[in-house]
C-alpha cells in the first residue's frame, strides 16, 4: 500500500471519500499510466483532469508547436506558449498542477512505425488527435495490440466518443472506412466552438478513470453523440460489426499510414 | 470491552479529513477485526458513525470519554 502523506490525503480527499475509490481506488490510480495522443482541444483538458486526479504516469504524444490559433480551446497551453513544442507545454502546466504525476513527452508524429512501441507501456490511450488518419490508425493499432482506448472526435458544435475494450465494438465496427476527401470538414476548416473539447475530452478521462477503477459502466458498444446547440446527449448502441476490417475474425490487420484527405482551403 | 486491533486518532482533523483518515485506518485493518477510533465532540460524533454504517462496518460501541472526545469500536465490514 502505498503510505500516503497528509499532504496527499488532503490532495485526494474528495476522491478517497467516494465509496466507489477510496483508498486503494487512489491508488489504482497513482499506479495508473495513461498515453493521451494530441495535446490540442480534446487532450488538453483530458491531460489535466487526469493530472489533478494523480493519474501516476501520464505520456503525452504531439509534434506540433503552440500556436496563438490554438488558446480559444487548448487550455494547458497559454499565451507564452506560443512557438513553444506542445508536449513541453503541456508538460509544465501538469507539473504546476500535480507533483504527483510523471509526465512522458513524446515530441513526434505517432505513425504506422512508432505508434506499437509507444502504447506498450501504457495501460489506457486517449485518442486526442483531431484528424482521420491518426484516428484511425490508433483504433487499429489498439485493436491489434489489445489496450483499451477513448475514441472522440470534435467539430463545430458537435462531439462524439466511443470506449473501446478487448472484445467489444471498436471504432471501425461504426466507421468502417475513412471518410472520402472533402466530404467530412476537418475542424481546421470548420471551426469548432471552444468548449467541445472540454466537454468531450473530459468524458474521455472520466472513462479512462473509471476503467482504471474498475466501477461503472464505460461506453463501450455506445457511441455518445453530444450537439451542444441544442444540448442532446445521446447514447446509440454499436454492435461488432462482422465485418469489421479491423476487429473481425480473420481481419489480419496490419498499421499503415492512411492517407489524408487533402484540405479543402489548402487545394483551392 | 476494550480491545482492539487497530487504533487511530482523528481528533486533530476537521471534515472530510478526518472520515478520510478513518478510510486510510480502515484498509488497514483486517474484515471483521476492529477499530479503535478517537473522535471529537459535535460534527465528528454526528457523521462519522452514519458514513462507517454507509460503508458497511458496524459500530460496535461508543465511550464518552467525558473529556470532549469519543470512542468508537467499529468492526470492519461487520454490517
Ligand atoms: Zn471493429
């Protein structure tokens, strides 16, 4: 057991008192390492949350710099961030928060050549990144190396997250194949308002906390779709489809690095 | 009755504190063995009975020590 200060009782209290944590639940999650890919609008507030509830190891994986378009939503970075490498960032702001957290920068691209490696040492993956191919090279690889992943995605007002475990429905059991070039905007195009991210990647931690716990109920085989024009929440039930390219019998997927639909404003 | 097997003193804690030094108490020790706890008059004597009853451990006896404190014998997971 791990002999907790009175400094880290006080820290964790409001969680200890929960009859569904407690003591040892603090402790599941002390030990717990979490891998959040993208520190961008859905990352950024999942980082934290799992930072301030002393998620024991928490990798963050992006190459990207900060940039001043990115503070209307990425809230662990500020204004002096800017130009600054987005792990580093992200890293001081979790250091600030949380003395407890071990924080694992990976300053690079996650592709079909990395991305084994680097989820091994995790045991649950937040998918944070905001485009297609990462998404769904990430169900892919976590499909394939059995660790159980938070899928979501944001856009305008619209946000929509899956859980995926061993055995249940995965992302491509929904969304088969990529969408086609210009036919879903990405939200560098379309605009997203600020909020989504906070609202869905905080859902995305709390899914990561409760699988590190082992209480409730995860979103696996439901897809949570949120609009926030009109605050609908709804929950739809996804089956394993079978004919899945990734999780189906006798799939034999393998990572590769699926291609990205080119930008809209980037062709014209 | 007097006896044992665990003792923990939470008259220097205020709320939530001190429930969450009972937890911490309360992991380690053993189901069905008991715990000594030093409690204070007021809030403490009011709530910390009812949330151990909430977590399933059973009070077994409470001594008003006549110096403002108490003392709860409480069974871990008796309930
Ligand atoms: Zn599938």
């Amino acid at each position: 057991m791990i002999d907790f200060s009175d400094e880290m009782l006080e820290r964790y209290s409001r969680h200890i008192l929960l009859k569904e944590v407690g003591v040892s639940g603090q402790e599941k999650i002390l030990s717990a390492r979490v891998l959040i890919i993208g520190a961008g609008g859905l990352g950024a507030p999942a980082a934290m949350y799992l930072a301030a509830a002393g998620v024991g190891t928490i990798g963050i994986a992006d190459a990207d710099v900060v940039d001043l378009s990115n503070l209307q939503r990425q809230i662990i970075h500020s204004t002096a961030d800017v130009g600054k490498a987005k792990v580093l960032s992200a890293q001081e702001t979790v250091n600030a928060m949380n003395p407890d957290v071990k924080v694992v920068a990976h300053r690079l691209f996650v592709d079909s050549s990395n991305i084994a490696e680097i989820i091994s040492g995790y045991d649950f993956i937040v998918d944070g990144t905001d485009n297609f191919p990462v998404k769904y090279l990430i169900n892919d690889a976590c499909v394939l190396h059995k660790k159980p992943f938070s899928h979501a995605g944001i856009i305008q007002f619209k946000g929509q997250t899956l859980t995926y475990v061993p055995g249940a429905p995965c992302f491509r059991c929904v969304f088969p194949n990529m969408p086609p070039e210009g036919a879903v905007p990405t939200c560098r195009q379309a605009g997203v308002l600020g909020v989504m991210g906070g609202i869905i990647g905080t859902i995305q931690a709390a899914e990561a906390l409760k699988y590190i716990l082992g209480v409730g109920e995860l979103l696996a085989g439901k897809l949570l779709v949120f609009d926030a024009l009109t605050m609908n929440f709804r929950k739809i039930n996804v089956n394993k489809a079978k004919t899945c390219p990734t999780c189906s019998e006798g799939a034999g997927i393998k990572l590769i690095d699926y291609a990205a639909p080119v930008c809209d404003l980037k062709k014209h | 009755m007097s006896e044992y097997d665990n003792y923990i003193d939470i008259t220097a804690a205020v709320c939530p504190i001190t429930f969450v030094k009972v937890k911490v108490a309360l992991e380690r020790t053993d189901d069905g063995k008991i715990l000594y706890i030093k409690l204070n008059d007021g809030e403490p004597i009011q709530n910390i009975p009812r949330s151990l009853k909430d977590e399933g451990h059973k009070v077994v006896k409470i001594e008003n020590n006549g110096d403002g404190t108490y003392g709860l014998y409480v069974v871990k997971n008796g309930l």
